[in-house]
C-alpha cells in the first residue's frame, strides 16, 4: 500500500487513530480467550462435550439498534455491509440479523426529539 504524506498534524492523527485502534483490538482478542477458557472450565465440568448448553448455538443472531439522529443512516448502510459480507450464513439460516424496533423517547422535549432528526431532514 502506498503511504501518501499529509501535514504532519494529520499524520499524527492517523498514528494516534492506528495506535487507539490496536489497543482496542488487543483488549478484544484478550477478552475473547478470557471468554473461551471460562467456557471451556464449565465445558469440563458438565462433562457434556458441550462447552456451553446453548439450544440455539447453530444460530448466531446480531442485534441491531439505529438510535436517534444519523443512527438510522449509519446503521442501514452497516447492515447493507453485513448483508455483503455475510450472505451466505444468513443464505444458510445459521446467522439472523434482528433490527430493535425501539423509536426515540415520547418522554422528551419537543427539543429534544427535535435535535435527534437531522437538519437537512427537517
């Protein structure tokens, strides 16, 4: 890949964002085998072959929530991604997309609900 040289206020912004980004790629992969020898000391003590009892563990559903503002916006276009990438767990059944039906709070001022919906929509 070809490095172009922007100003090195943005080439510090970049580092800063590479640096950030695998900080919290590591604590992920750190947190991900955490996951895996604690599912793995039950597995041994239900003695079951199973790691985990899970009746749906065919099944992996990812949840979805828009929220307010330019959520909706940014979320269809993430779930246009996961349809792309994913086509074929979701072809297969063994993957579900669920979208949160949740709408923005009737509890909050008309300001409030007002500030949620972007100026170019108003």
């Amino acid at each position: 890949m070809d490095k172009k040289i922007y100003s090195s206020e943005i080439e510090r912004d970049i580092r800063s964002a590479v640096e950030n980004f695998e900080i919290v790629l590591r604590e992920q992969v750190a947190r991900n085998q955490r996951m895996r020898a604690e599912r793995e000391e039950k597995g041994a003590a239900n003695k079951t072959g199973d790691p985990v009892p899970n009746p749906n563990r065919d099944k992996v559903i990812i949840g979805t929530a828009a929220g307010d503002g330019i959520g909706p916006i940014i979320m269809a276009e993430a779930e246009r991604v996961l349809k792309a990438v994913l086509r074929d767990r979701l072809a297969s059944g063994s993957l579900v997309l669920s979208q949160s039906k949740a709408s923005p709070s009737k509890t909050a001022s008309p300001q409030a609900r007002q500030s949620r919906t972007p100026s170019w929509q108003r």
